[in-house]
C-alpha cells in the first residue's frame, strides 16, 4: 500500500513538473517585434513624432528611460500585450503597456516620472526601415 501510495505521489509531481517546462519566456511578445528604425508617433493630436531605432522589442518599455538599468516587474504578460512597472532608483519610473498588432506595429501607452517630472502619453509605434550605421 506505501509503494502504491508513493508511486501516485511521485506521477502527481511528475504531472506537475511538465507544464513548468513547455510555458513560454516571460515578454516572449517584444521578441517578436522586428529591429530596426521605428517612428514613435504620439496621439495627442500634434502630430508629433521621432524615430528610434529598435534592436529589441524590450526597448519600448523605457522610452522616458532609455538605457539606464531599470528594475523591472511585469504586471501582465500576454500572447498580444504586456505591462511593465519599473522603477529607476534616483531617476524615476514609469509603467508601460504595449500591445502588438503586428511585428512592424504597435501601440504603447506610458506613464511615470523622469527627470522629476510626470509624462503621461500614448503612442502608435510603426518600424519605417533599417537603422543607419
């Protein structure tokens, strides 16, 4: 009877172990948007624009924050869209959802602090070529 109980316990761990191994990366999303030159277009209605250029899709998290080591946490983490907080110790934070159309386009809203002041804004994200080099 304890060999048949310990056999079912050791299938139940065994049973729970698999799906662990098959989950996707966390912001598996972002590796699918393609690098290169993108054109970050604010819907404020200015029609105000600036490109970036884009070697990886996790780039779009920080756009008030490029480049500074950020800690991270990811607040949602689906197939189409991901939310991130972050926060950058003595130079601020932010939270940003990006949500993908396509791997040429997607959209970000973004809001946090930077440099001791607020930002608050949406944009659509469209990749426009190559970077230069």
């Amino acid at each position: 009877m304890v060999k048949q109980g310990l056999a079912i316990a050791l299938a139940g761990w065994a049973a729970l172990a698999v799906p662990a191994s098959s989950q996707r990366p966390a912001l598996a999303m972002l590796d699918q948007i393609e690098p290169g030159r993108w054109e970050i277009r604010l819907r404020d209605g200015t029609r105000r624009s600036y490109p970036i250029c884009v070697d990886n899709g996790r780039k779009l998290i920080q756009l008030r924050h490029d480049a500074l080591n950020c800690e991270r946490l990811v607040i949602d983490d689906r197939a189409d869209e991901v939310t991130v907080q972050y926060t950058c110790r003595g130079r601020g934070y932010g939270r940003t959802s990006i949500r993908r159309e396509t791997g040429r386009l997607v959209q970000i809203e973004t809001q946090g602090i930077a440099e001791g002041l607020p930002f608050d804004f949406a944009a659509e994200a469209r990749r426009t070529g190559d970077c230069g080099g």
